[in-house]
C-alpha cells in the first residue's frame, strides 16, 4: 500500500476512535498490505458492526415498547 493510500485509511478515523479503522492503521505490515483486500475487509466488518447495532437497536425499541416509553415525543427530542 503505498503512503498515500495509507493517509486516506487514516483520515476515515482523524480522530482515532474507531477501533475497526484503527486495528488496520497500526498494523505494522500495512505497506505490504494491498489496499483494493484492506477496503474490502474494513467494509465487510461495517457491515457486520452495523447489522449487530441494528439487531440491538430492535431489542431496545421492542422492551421501550413493552413498556410505554417509546414514543414520538421523545424520538423527536433527539432530532
């Protein structure tokens, strides 16, 4: 991967919090890693991160259902 691909990956996290990014921006083997493979993985893992937040996210709305508390009123609130 050449320097120039390597600063793209790293300003998808500019501020480093994104443990996926970060665990492939550290690697100390990036250079010999082809960048075409790297974007791949690190989209399939998004995927896969944003499925399981998704399935979360259903259970938490079903048990505020369950219970009243989610409502329009404060689904508005956040926006």
């Amino acid at each position: 991967m050449t320097p120039a691909n390597i600063q793209k990956l790293k300003l998808l996290d500019p501020k480093g919090k994104s443990g996926t990014i970060q665990s492939v921006v550290l690697r100390n083997d990036l250079h010999s890693q082809s960048y075409e493979n790297t974007l791949y993985w690190l989209l399939k893992v998004t995927l896969l991160e944003k499925e399981a937040l998704e399935k979360e996210n259903k259970k938490y709305v079903r048990e505020l259902k369950k219970h009243s508390l989610y409502t329009n009123e404060l689904i508005l609130q956040e926006e």
